[in-house]
C-alpha cells in the first residue's frame, strides 16, 4: 500500500484532513482530528476566507516522483524535520495515519515529535525554516 504524506496540498489523492492549525500560541500548532476526515471541496471551503492549508494540515498519497523533497527512496523533508527542529511533544500525538504515514515509516517517533509544529503553509521566513524546507522561499513557504 502507498504511504501517506503527512503534509500535503488539497487535491492530492486520497486527500484528508489530518488536523486543524492552532494559532493561539506564539507558533502555530496542529490539533491532530480522532478519526479521518476526507478533505472535500465542502470542508476545504469551511477555512474561508483563508486558504484550506492555512487552517488545516492534510494528509494524502505521497506523490513520490512528483514531489520535490522526495529523493527516489526517501522524504528530504521528512529527514531534515526529524534531524534540525527540537521535537515540540513529550510522547506520540494522536495521529489517524501513523500505520500508513511516510515519515513516521522512515524516521520514526523522531518525525512525529516535531510533526504538531509542522505547517503546510509558513509565513516564518527564519533561516532555519528556510532551511528544513529546502525549497525556495516565494511569498509563502509551501512544506508539503
């Protein structure tokens, strides 16, 4: 079975939301959902005025070949989150996909420590942000 990513775009196949992006602290932080939820045009539009992935972090098919952090065999993204961020919780989060999650099939626990800071979109153009993306920086940092 494909696995899943963890931080996907809309549209993807198999599309779900995963969480809601919390932004009630100084950084934003996903609220994991208990059961999955298929990321369809009538929940995408629930974010609006924002955009979907600016209120929730989905999950889908990782797009392999298609993605620009995955390496042939490997996420890019999914190494780099797990060796440069400091994890941000103690213990696993909850999380519906973890059986069939990428990252957590490649770096394990490491990944999902730090996952609950992850967001699709980053308006955090620190250096080290720009840095565990390892993608140009445009108005926006799209992560996954």
């Amino acid at each position: 079975m494909s696995k899943l990513c963890p931080s996907a775009q809309p549209g993807m196949d198999r599309a779900m939301v995963l969480g809601v992006v919390q932004q009630d602290g100084p950084r934003p932080v996903v609220e994991y959902l208990n059961a999955r939820v298929p990321a369809t045009p009538e929940i995408l539009a629930l974010a609006a005025p924002l955009k979907p992935t600016e209120v929730f972090r989905l999950a889908a098919t990782c797009a392999e070949h298609k993605c620009p952090h995955f390496d042939g065999a490997d996420c890019r993204l999914a190494t780099r989150v797990a060796k440069m961020l400091p994890p941000v919780v103690d213990s696993l989060p909850p999380c519906t996909i973890r059986k069939e999650c990428r990252w957590f099939a490649q770096e394990g626990a490491a990944a999902c420590m730090r996952c609950p800071e992850i967001t699709t979109i980053s308006y955090d153009l620190s250096p080290q942000v720009r840095e565990v993306s390892g993608l140009p920086v445009t108005e926006e940092l799209v992560v996954g």
